[in-house]
C-alpha cells in the first residue's frame, strides 16, 4: 500500500468518501397511490440526450393517440435539476449533424440554434509559450468540415422549447434523488426535498420530494449521474467492463474585437511529456460568430501531481502567443467547467436494465480521439423513445433491445473503432501518440485486443512542482477561480446542506489534489494544517459548479438542491 504519512505518494481511493450508492439513492418502497406523481415516462435530464428523447417520444405518440391518452395527463415529463435546461450544460462543442438531422429531418440546418459550420481547422503541437510547430495535413481526428459550433447550454435551451411545443412537461429547478426499484424494475424517481437548512433541517419554505411513477425511466444526467451510478451498482451493468475514467474541462467565452476563421486545437505544452505525470489533454479554440470565441482546456483526471489545476493551466496557455493574438484586446463574458468520461468503448455500462434506460454522456458516449459526444447524445435519446415507443405499443416491457441498437448504430461503431485510444498515454506523451495514432489509420485494428483502464482515483499522488509554473490574476486578462465562480451565474444559498462528501484527516497530497484540481476553489487547507497531514479539509460547498471532478479523485458529488449550482447561457 501507498505511504499515507504526507513523505511519499497516496492514491485517493485509499480515502473513499462516506457514501452508500444503492442504500441512499435507491428507494424499495412506494408512497401510496394518492400521494404519487403518475407519468407517462420519465426522463431526468434536460440537456440535449434527455430532450432529444422526449422530443421523439412525443413525435411518435403523436401519430398513436390512443397509447397517448392511455399515459395521462403528462404523457412525457423531463426532470431539470438547473433552473432551466442548459444551466449545467458545457461543452467546447463541435457538433457533428448527424442528430439534429435525424430528429428534425425536414428543418434546414439554417435554423438550427449554432455558430455556422466549419471551414477551416487547424491543430499546433505547442512547444512552449512563444512556439508553435503545425500540425499539416490536419490529423484525421480534427477535422471538423461540416460540423456545427455549438453553445450546448443554447442548445439545450432550444431543445427545450420544442419539447414544451409537442407537450412535454419539464420540471426544472428539481432533483431526481432516489430510483425507484420494487420487484427488480424501476418504477421512476423520488424528486429531493427542497428548503433544508445545513443540516437538513427543515426550513420555513420546506416542501418534501414526491414519488414520480412512470412506465419507462431514462437516464439522461450528463456527466456522473448519481442514479445511474446507483443503477449501475443496483443491475449489476458494469461487470466485465472497464472502469470509467474522466477529464476535467475548464472554459471561457470571450467577446474579441476581430473574428476568428477557424477552428484550433493545440496539444503539448503546457502539459508535461513524461510518463510519471500522466498528463494528458489538449485546448480547442473555437468561433461562435465573428464576436465571440470559445476557449478551453482539458486534463485528463489520472495524473500524479497533485497541483495539476485545469483551471490554472486554460489561464497559464492564455499567457502563449498564440492566444494573445486572439484575445487581444477583448472580454470574458462566461466560464464554466464539467468533467468529461474518456473511458471509450471498453467502459460502457449496459445501458438497459428492467424498466430503465441509460443516454449520453450517463452511459459514457463521448469519442475522445475525435473530440466529439453531443450527436451520441442525441442518437441515444432517439434509439430511447423508439425502443419506449415500441414496448408500450405492443403492451410489453422489455426494453433490452436498445443494446442492441447501441452497439450497432454510430455510437457503437465509432467507439469500437477508438476503442483503446486513452489507455496508451499512460505511457508518455510520445509513445502513446505513436501507438494511438497506429490505431487512427487501422481503425483500432493495430494494436487490438482490450487495453485496461483504472480509476482516477488509484493514480498515486505526490505534491510536486506543476503549480510553480501558474500566472498570477490580474482580472482583466489571467483570472482567479473566485472570479470565475461568479461569472457561472451560480446561486447556491449559503445556508444549503452540504451535496459534497470527502472523508476528513487525509494526508497532505489528497488535500492539496482537491484544492489545485477543483476550478471553483471548493476544497481549501486550513492555514494552521500541518504540512506533513493529515489534513481536515475546508469544503465551501457553495462555490461548487457541480463540474463532478471530485468523484474521480477520491471524493463524491452527491445531488445538490434543485435550482442550485451554476446558470450556463452560452457555454
């Protein structure tokens, strides 16, 4: 085992948080009848996998009413745990067309809510602040001719609006707390309580969750869904998979005085080759219009130092010349940050179980070679209401088909095919460019076989020297993590209950891994902290953007109250 007495290196899943998945958030026994909520179908998530679902529900109900009225008053209802769908919703995004086409086949692409296609890529190995080598022809994993730029929040906001149009019911500012399961099948949610005081007491504006029954349950959370967690322990859908692994993405918008006409992605500095840092990840910049340009930066969450910040290295690669010739002169005009899965194919959960459906980003449906995922998500939410559609049609349940129709539509073919892509940068920078990109031109072909992952959280951590390289804020161009907490539009009371669990008395290299890692300055080391641990760590649990980064590194992100956490407009 690891050292644990703050001299050598400690994996932060030697500290599991104080959390029982299936026992808190799985609920075994219904309300009675009188004090449920009955629905058609639920799906929790309002971003752009969960609204795609109902959207197609509701386009093939439309053509049966008779199954229509036989689901109610609410034949379709979204649970939104933001105070409006696409206020926890982040991407870089480049968008391939593929869902939107199929979803809304006789809309032209002009009216689709984006930033126009792309004409032009471009990819740098950036050698450091003043260099830059291009990369020609662009690699084939970055070429984005024909793909949309997107704001996923926008997105999600005109989904949103067109579900409402075909008679959705959304339901935001809500939590889905509990699964429900009785007799092996899950029968819908229990929505979390709402007016708890710190410590769960109940305020004077106290109103209680409620049992939302429904005949089909999806699962359309994003990015660490806490029910599809419980799901996935409680149906058993990750044996024989690999564990899931993550990247933190961190983001601004900035409004520029002139246009950029392309799209850029950068590898290289200023992550570190060697493979004792396991630093992996890159920056994307993108144009969203000619007055505005997205920029941001991914880590990949599997590294070993523990001052590795996401957030300090998108402020660190502001400082190159490359993105000072972009930026110049401009304003930030948002920032957000979210945690991406990166486990591929191998670490898929089953994405059905008796009564359930699984979607997106829940399921892992991002191709991280080709930097793509919101299209997965939209497919899988088309693929959901059709497999719904069919069951309750001919009186069935089973939903079990929609594996079936995962593995062999664009998601499964594509994910096969980058199938080892992440695993081999643990070997270095260099080594695993070489095998990865050996496996781009044979389609996963060369090298094949199952290349393993493990979880974030078993990568050893020393306190090494990453954070000596960090500019210093000056508000106006480098900015601190506070500062950009406030620009999320984040609104979580002061006197909320904690959502964030994290074991206390660790050694000093988990303390300091949350507070450099967190973009939101969640986790702080008390000033009178013995540097040598264990440390008591401080959690301002108010800040927290809900990004889920905690979860893979050793502690957990449990629901929040609805309506909390940060308010995304174009991000």
């Amino acid at each position: 085992m690891a050292a644990t007495n703050g001299r050598g290196p400690v994996a932060p899943s030697e500290f599991p948080p104080p959390v029982d998945s299936v026992g808190e958030f799985v609920k075994r026994e219904l309300d009675p009848e009188e004090e449920r909520i009955d629905v058609g179908v639920v799906i929790v998530g309002g971003g752009p996998a969960g609204l795609a679902c109902a959207l197609r529900l509701l386009q093939l109900l439309e053509t049966e009413p008779a199954l229509m009225e036989r689901l109610g008053e609410v034949p379709v209802a979204v649970i939104e745990k933001g105070k409006a769908c696409g206020a926890h919703n982040l991407s870089g995004a480049m968008m391939r067309p593929s869902g939107l086409k199929a979803l809304f086949p006789d809309m032209p692409e002009s009216e689709w809510p984006t930033h126009g296609t792309v004409d032009k890529d471009s990819v740098y190995w950036m050698l450091g602040p003043g260099s830059k080598l291009p990369l020609k022809p662009t690699p084939p994993p970055f070429r984005n001719h024909g793909n949309h730029m997107v704001s996923v929040a926008e997105l999600s906001r005109w989904l949103a609006a067109k579900a409402e149009e075909a008679g959705a019911y959304i339901l935001t500012e809500t939590t889905a707390h509990q699964l429900l399961v009785s007799d092996g099948v899950v029968r819908g949610i229990r929505s979390g309580d709402k007016g708890r005081g710190k410590e769960g007491e109940q305020l004077g504006n106290f109103e209680p969750g409620s049992d939302v029954t429904a005949q089909a349950t999806v699962l359309a959370e994003g990015t660490w869904g806490h029910l599809t967690g419980a799901a996935i322990r409680e149906f058993a859908l990750a044996e024989n998979r690999e564990p899931q692994v993550w990247a933190l993405g961190v983001k601004e918008v900035w409004q520029v005085e002139k246009p950029l006409d392309r799209v850029i992605h950068t590898l290289g500095w200023p992550l570190r080759y060697g493979s004792k840092w396991h630093e992996f990840g890159g920056s994307w910049i993108y144009p969203m219009g000619p007055e505005r340009v997205s920029i941001g930066f991914v880590v990949g969450l599997d590294y070993t130092d523990a001052t590795v910040s996401p957030h300090d290295l998108l402020q660190l690669f502001k400082t190159s010349k490359l993105v000072r010739g972009i930026l110049e002169g401009g304003k930030r005009v948002a920032w957000g940050a979210k945690a991406i899965p990166e486990g591929g194919y191998w670490a898929m959960p089953k994405p059905s179980a008796p009564g359930l459906l699984i979607c997106g980003d829940s399921a892992g449906m991002v191709n991280v070679p080709i930097l793509k995922g919101i299209h997965y998500a939209i497919h899988s939410g088309i693929m959901a209401a059709e497999t719904i559609f069919e069951a309750l049609r001919n009186g069935g349940t089973d939903l079990s088909g929609y594996d079936r129709q995962v593995e062999d539509s664009v998601i499964g073919k594509e994910l096969y095919q980058s199938r080892n892509m992440k695993q081999p940068f643990g070997r270095g920078f260099f080594v695993g460019g070489a095998i990865t990109n050996a496996m781009v031109i044979t389609r996963g072909r060369f090298p094949g076989g199952r290349w393993p992952n493990h979880r974030d959280a078993e990568s050893p951590m020393t306190v090494d020297g990453k954070r000596q390289d960090y500019p210093k804020a000056d508000g106006k161009y480098i900015f601190d993590k506070l500062s950009s907490v406030y620009v999320s539009g984040n609104a979580t009371r002061d006197d909320a209950p904690n959502h964030i669990r994290v074991r206390g008395s660790v050694p000093r290299e988990i303390a300091e891994t949350w507070q450099w890692m967190c973009p939101a300055g969640v986790y702080e080391i008390p000033d009178d902290a013995p540097a040598g641990g264990p440390v008591d760590v401080i959690v301002n649990y108010t800040n927290c953007v809900q990004c889920g980064a905690i979860t893979a590194k050793g502690g957990r992100l449990t629901p929040a109250e609805g309506g909390d956490g940060p308010l995304y407009t174009v991000t």
